[in-house]
C-alpha cells in the first residue's frame, strides 16, 4: 500500500500573551491508502491542532512549519488558500467534534450536503440529490429523502452525525480526518457511529486519521496507532503490536490505567501516571516526558529521537530503544 | 515617601497586594486613545466656554453692520481682527463660537443629570420593586419610546415659546429612556446579588439599599449612558436652535448660527461649516468618552 | 363651539381618538381640505424618502460591516469605525446643508429642491439616512466576528467552499438577523426624523407638513402626524420581531 499522506517534522506554535506556546512540535507519521490510523493522546497534546494543520484550517495566528507535508504526492505546505480549498472536501475531508453546532442552522441538509459536492464537481442538482441520498442511507439515516428538507435543530446529535459524515464522503475523498467524533455522543450512539465509520472505510477505501483519547476506540477500529504526548508523537505502532509490547513508558502507563478483562485482577489497583504535563510555552528541554516517568535516566534530558524498535514500530524513548535497562512492564 | 531601615512586620504582604481594581482601571484608561483623545478635546471645550469672557476677542452681541459677513482669516479678505470672520449683522464669529459652547455644554449636561435623575428612579424602582411597579414604569416608557422625539419637541416648543430654559426642560423630560432602561434591567440583575442580601440582613432600610449599596454598581453603566444623552441633548438642542424653536436669538446658539447662516452659504460657506464642524467635534469629543468608558469598565468587550 | 372646545379635555380627547381610530382626524384650521387628504397626500414622499434612505444606509452599512469583520483591526476595520464614529456626531440639519453646498451647487450634480424626479431624493435620502449607517454597520461587523468563530463555518472552510461563499452564504445569513430587524426600527426613527430634512430640502413630505403646522399652531394636524408616525414607529417594532423570527430558521419549524 502505497503512502498517501507523509508528515514530517511538523510544527505548530501560537503566540499567546504568555509567550509562544509549542502546541506541536516536531511530529513524523505517516498513513497509507485505506488505512486506519488513531491518533490517542490526553487534552491538549495537540492532537486536534495537527488535524487542523493538515486540513490548513489552523487560526490566523498560528504558525506552522515541517519538513515535509505532502498528501497524495501534493506539497500542502506549497498550496495556497484557494489550492487547499479544491483539495478540502474534495481529496481530504474532516469530521469535527460537535454535531450540534457544526451544521448551519439557517439551511437544509439537503442544501448542505449538496454543496459539499457541487462546489467540487459539476453535477446538476439532481445528480448531487441523488448522491447525498445515497450516502445518507449508507450512513444510516432513517428517511433519508425527508431529512434532505429538514434543518439540523430538527435532528438528534447521533444522526447529525451521521450526516456529517455522509458530507465528508460526497466527494469520494482519500483521507478522513476525524476529530473525536463520537465523544460529544451518548454512549449507545458512539458504538454505531464507530463501527459505520469503519465499515464504510472498509468499503469505499478512504484513508482515516482518526483522533480520540479513548485507547477502547483505539483496540475496536485501529489500524495503525500514533501516541502523542506533549505535542509529540512518542510511539507509533500496528494496533496488535502497540497493546502487545508498548515501548514508551507513557503508552505503558496509559494502558495500567485501564482494567482489562482477563488481565487485572479484581480488587488491584488502576495506576494513574503521577506528575502533570509540562507546559509548552517556552521550550521543554529534553524528553517531555521525564518528570513522570519510572524508567527516567540521566540520558533523558537530552529529547530523545524517533527511532524503530520493530518493523513498523517506532519509539521515541532512550530507554525503550536500549532495552538493556528496560524495566519490567507490570 | 521616607524608607524605614527595618521592614515592619507585614509590609512584604501588603507589597504582595493585588493592584487595587480602580487603579489598574485607570491605568487602562489612560492607555485607551479614543477615551484620552475626548476627555482632551471635551475638557478643552469646557475650559474655552467658562473662559469664554476672557478668551473671546468681542462681544458676541456686538452689531457692526460695516463689518458684515468678512470671511475667516484663512480667506484673502480675512483679518486678524476678525480670525472666524463675521455673520450677517457683524458679529464676531469667534466670540459667538466659544459663547455659543457654554449654551451647548450647559444643555447637555444639565439635560443629561435631569434625564438621568428622572430615568435612573424610574429605573431602579422599576428594577428592585418589580411586580405592578415594574409594569406602570415600563408602560411609560413604552409610551415614551413611541413618540417621534423630534416632532414632540417641536411641538412642545411651539405651544410654550423656545428659549434655553424651555429646551432644557423639554429635553429632560424626553431623554430619560436609555437611563430608565439600562438601570432597571442592572437593577434586576443585582437584586438578588449577594450583597443585596447581606445588607438585608444586618437591617438596612430600603432607600439605603437603593442609594449605597446599588447606585455606585450603575455607575459605570450609568455614565456611559449619561455621556451618550449629553451628546444627544446637544445635537436635538442645536436641531431645534437650528429650526427656530430652540434657543432664541440674540443668544449664540451653535445651531441658530447654521441657521441664520443659511441664507448666504453659497457664498459664505463658512458661515455654516464652522458651527456644524464644531458641533460634530464636541459631540464626537463626548461620543469617544462615552465608548472608551465603556472600553474600559468592561474590557471583555461586551459588543 | 364647532370644534367642541368647549367640552371638557377628557371628552374632547377620547372623541378625538375614536374618530381617529376611524381615521378621521377632522378638518385643518389652516387648509380647507381635511386632515386625511392632507396626510394622503404628503405620505407618499415620505414613505418614499425613508424608503431610499433605510436602503442607502444598508448598502453602505453591510458592505463596511462584513469588511470590517473580515479585517478586524487592519486598517479597513479602523476606517470603518471611524466613519460610524463621525457619522454619529454630524447634526443632521448641518451635513444635510453641507451636502448641498457640496453637490448641487459645488459640483451642480443634483438638484437643490423640489421633489420632480429621484434625482431630487437622493440628496436627502444620504442626509436622512447616515445617521443609521453606523448602529447597523456596527451590529453588521459585531454579528460577523461572533458567527466567524462558529463551528459550522469551521465545517463549511473544511468542505473546501470558497471564502467568498463561506461568508456571504454561511456567515452573513446567521449574522444578518438582527441588522434586518434593526433596520426595521431605524426605518421609524427616520420617519420621525424627516422633519428636519423635508424642510432643508423643500420636500412637500409629512415632516415638512408637520413642521409648517406647527408654526401655524394647525392642531389638528399636528396631533395627527404625531399619532401616524407613532403608529408607524410601533408597527415597525413589530415587524421588527417578526423578521426576527422568521429569519431564524430554528423559530420556523417546531
């Protein structure tokens, strides 16, 4: 499978009256066709501010820079607003967080979904119409021809999502960018929203970078995982592999916080990871992750690089890529 | 202030104080250009009306008809002697000008404490009492919103003579709406604020709540509005100068000298220029202090 | 004794509004013909007046206000605010002067008085209507900058619309609701204002009818103009609410 979209290096940074906050710095990933990567990490590791700089929707003050950002051979980084705007919706499209406000309130969904296509391709009305049905159904939405008459308010949160995400696939996209779309949902919805997303991955072979800070989401639909702390990427791994043998001593302790059926024993103790992130305005100095962690030695102050630990499987630990002195995983 | 050798005990923590709230309010003020810009050019304009005696070249009743209607100095048949040149009836422009600040600056501030006197009772009651008080208080406001202010004026004006006094009175009893309003809908707000509750408590009569605890919070609100009705008063008063019905002649009146300059501003348009551009320089002066106030009270920006 | 002056206040004035009621204002002391004719006759101009006046201020204030929005504290935006701010602070008898001198006779562009052709509105329709230009144009440029932030513009940039279409389809139909419904009261307020206008300009509108009535001390006419344009003033408060409603697709349905 070939690479479609290819990251690396990439930085964001906003200037805040506190000084210049590092909300992304220096991240590497990349997707293949077809592929399901979750990106996991906690609030504010800069999960959502990478999704937006890849759709170029970062706000006005932000900055970013990497070494590479291509998607589908194309340099993002060389396209200008009017370049991004013929790629987004039509080649990469993104799902947002909020289905409650993220529809326009003043006009139909009929009229919104069309236009997501229209303003891509020229198709009559009627072709667009035709579209925006189908998908609706694949999607799941009861009575779909009516729903094109009717206005967001008249719809509950689950089935706007369902038709945002019927909008993201009116072009035929490549890539999904899908930002923690079920967390705003009931939990009975975010299981059907999660296994649609994944079936009509499967079936129409969009790439999806999917965002959460859920690792039960990450074990139901991954393919691939990208574990970012800090505003880095520290391990990227196949999904299997990652729950396996996680390498960086973050990814350890997030999994110690979960119970696993089979695996923690009644009555044991979740451990949460001690400490606080640090903040990110001003530079950090060394691995982001050493006030925290059990495994920290002298070479950690120094920020340790992305290195491979196992095909696929890419670190950035001093300690997990020496296992000489790897401590014993509880 | 003399430093002592020892520090007493608690001046690090005293030092450690927060900025009071109001000097780091006025701080913000000074800072704010639009708000240092009005209070500049309104204080000078207030200093050059109750100068205006001594600053004043003339007398602005002075009548020379052998001096009509001499263009401002800038003009090529301008003079020294006559720096804003003269009116129909020979009078000093200039003098008229700073004579005519103080009929405009006396409206608008008295129009707007009567106003605000009248409007911020009407509203505070009509805030705290609620119930039927609140619905007569709102009634009458109602009403007073659905008059075209103008034409009432006028009409008023007509019945009774125009003069300063008849327009100040006039005016008062028009302009009270934004006063009313604004301070009942904070009055309803704060009524059931804590310290409301607390003065209740420790046995406070009602118009001692009413007049220490709750004026000073509409303060800040109170004068935004209160520059806003001046500047108001000053442009409705120089309308009705400007029609007939407002201040009289001989009193210089800004409004009244656009209106007698009518007659002659094709060829003299600076008859009418210099009252009008004066005009709108006060009444923006005023406009700026009314919003950089508000700026600075509020500096969330509440648009 | 013909005009019931001799009845007592109270009477002569619920008579006076039960027949106004039955749009019967009675007869003019000056003018022959009665109140009704008077004012049918002059309401047309300056309904006409306000007309063209509410329109120029909206095609001036929406523009300014968007582009303001747009380039928030750039200087377009700072322009902007300054031109409310002046045309806030202008009297309107002055700049309606001002314009005169400038155009008709300046510039010899437009006629100076009379009301033959749309030629002799524009003039004072720009008089009448800059006064309003800065309330809405700052409602404009507050209701842009608040809808921009919104979730559903994020959605639709991320759809790939254009910018042009970002703002104009999606951002200004939400943040245009409450400028129509302040263009609805502002319309009101020019009405009341005409006055002032009519009269620099010689326009034979209800204003002017007022104003010459209230020189001749013709009550009867007076008390009806006052009561018409408070009606008016009332009426377009309404329909101030109900273009808010109605624009609000969430009020629509349900």
């Amino acid at each position: 499978m070939s690479i479609l979209l290819d990251v690396k290096n990439l930085r964001v940074d906003l200037p805040t009256e506190r000084g210049m906050l590092h909300t992304v710095r220096g991240i590497d990933f990349q997707v293949r066709r077809g592929e399901m990567l979750c990106l996991v990490g906690e609030s504010g590791c800069g999960k959502s501010m990478t999704s937006l700089a890849l759709m170029g929707l970062l706000p006005a003050r932000a900055r970013r820079s990497a070494d590479r950002l291509q998607f589908d051979g194309i340099d993002l980084q060389a396209q200008d607003e009017r370049g991004m705007s013929r790629l987004r919706g039509a080649r990469m499209s993104m799902i947002f967080q909020e289905p409650m406000t993220s529809l326009n309130p003043s006009y139909t969904l009929g009229d919104q979904l069309c236009e997501a296509l229209r303003a891509h391709r020229k198709v009559t009305a009627a072709e667009a119409r035709e579209r925006a049905l189908y998908l609706l159904e694949r999607a799941g939405v009861p009575q779909a021809a009516d729903r094109l008459r009717q206005y967001p308010h008249q719809l509950s949160g689950g089935l706007r999502q369902r038709v945002m995400i019927a909008m993201a696939l009116m072009c035929g996209p490549d890539l999904i960018i899908a930002d923690e779309p079920t967390t705003a949902l009931d939990v009975t919805i975010q299981a059907q929203i999660l296994r649609l997303i994944r079936e009509l991955q499967q079936e129409f072979g969009t790439a999806v970078v999917f965002i959460t800070h859920d690792l039960g989401v990450v074990a139901r639909i991954a393919d691939r995982v990208a574990v970012m702390y800090a505003g880095e990427v520290v391990e990227t791994a196949p999904v299997d592999q990652l729950f396996d043998q996680p390498s960086h001593p973050y990814t350890q302790g997030l999994l110690r916080c979960i119970p696993v059926r089979g695996k923690t024993l009644p009555g044991s103790r979740l451990q949460a990871i001690p400490g606080v992130v640090p903040s990110l305005v001003g530079e950090v100095q060394g691995c982001a992750f050493a006030n925290r962690c059990s495994q920290v030695r002298p070479a950690c102050s120094v920020a340790p690089p992305f290195a491979e630990v196992a095909p696929g499987h890419a670190v950035r630990c001093v300690t997990a890529a020496h296992p000489a002195t790897l401590a014993e995983v509880a | 202030m003399t430093t002592t050798s020892l520090p007493l005990p608690g001046t690090a923590a005293l030092a450690a104080l927060p900025v009071p709230a109001w000097r780091r309010t006025l701080r913000r003020a000074a800072g704010h250009r639009g708000l240092l810009i009005g209070s500049i050019v309104l204080g000078l304009a207030v200093l050059a009306a109750v100068l205006a005696p001594w600053l004043a070249p003339h007398d602005p009743f002075a009548q020379d008809v052998t001096q009509r209607l001499i263009p401002p100095v800038w003009h090529e048949r301008g003079t020294w002697e006559h720096v804003l040149g003269t009116d129909k009836l020979g009078r000093d422009y200039l003098s008229r000008l700073l004579y005519g600040a103080r009929v405009s600056l006396v409206i608008g501030f008295v129009t707007a404490l009567v106003a605000g006197l009248i409007g911020t009772t009407l509203g505070v009651l009509a805030g705290y009492f609620g119930g039927r008080v609140d619905a007569v208080v709102s009634y009458v406001i109602t009403c007073r919103l659905a008059m075209p202010v103008v034409l009432v004026a006028l009409a008023m004006a007509s019945l009774v003579g125009g003069s300063l006094k008849v327009v100040i009175v006039l005016l008062s009893l028009l302009l009270w709406d934004r006063f009313a309003i604004v301070t009942r809908s904070a009055t309803q707000q704060l009524r059931d604020a804590e310290f409301i509750a607390a003065a209740k408590s420790l046995g406070a009569s009602t118009p001692y709540i009413l007049v220490r605890e709750l004026l000073p919070n509409l303060m800040g609100a109170l004068t935004v509005v209160a520059t806003l009705e001046m500047a108001h008063a000053i442009l409705l008063e120089s309308t009705l100068s400007f029609l007939g019905l407002g201040v009289q002649p001989p009193t210089p009146s800004w409004g009244l000298m656009v209106a007698e300059g009518k007659a002659y501003m094709f060829f003299q348009p600076w008859v009418i220029m210099i009252p009008g551009v004066v005009l709108a320089v006060l009444v923006l002066a005023i406009n700026l202090v009314g919003d950089g106030i508000r700026d600075v009270a509020a500096p969330d920006g509440r648009h | 004794m013909q005009y019931g002056l001799d009845r007592p206040m109270v009477t002569q004035f619920f008579e006076w509004l039960g027949s106004a009621l039955q749009l019967d204002f009675g007869r003019s002391f000056y003018f022959q013909n009665t109140v009704m004719e008077l004012v049918g006759e002059r309401l047309p101009i300056t309904l006409k007046l306000g007309a063209m006046s509410l329109l120029l201020a909206v095609a001036v204030a929406i523009p300014l206000g968007v582009a303001a929005a747009l380039y928030r504290d750039t200087w377009v935006d700072r322009l902007a605010l300054l031109v409310a701010t002046i045309g806030q602070a202008m009297p309107n008898f002055w700049f309606a002067l001002a314009l005169i001198v400038v155009f008709s006779v300046g510039l010899k562009w437009l006629p100076v008085a009379g009301n033959a052709s749309w030629q002799n509105f524009v003039l004072p329709a720009v008089a009448l209507g800059y006064y309003a230009m800065p309330s809405l144009m700052r409602l404009t440029r507050a209701g842009m900058l608040d809808v921009m932030g919104s979730d559903y513009i994020r959605t639709a940039r991320a759809k790939g619309l254009s910018p042009a279409r970002v703002v104009f389809k999606h951002a200004l139909r939400n943040a245009i609701i409450p400028v129509v419904a302040l263009a609805a009261v502002e319309l009101g307020f020019m009405l009341g204002g005409s006055v002032v206008i009519e009269s620099v300009y010689s326009l034979q509108g209800l204003g002017q009818l007022a104003w010459d009535s209230i020189a001749r001390n013709d009550y009867p006419v007076v008390q009806a103009v006052v009561l018409i344009i408070a009606t008016f003033y009332i009426a377009l408060t309404f329909v101030a609410d109900v273009l808010n409603a109605a624009l609000d697709p969430r009020m629509r349905t349900r």
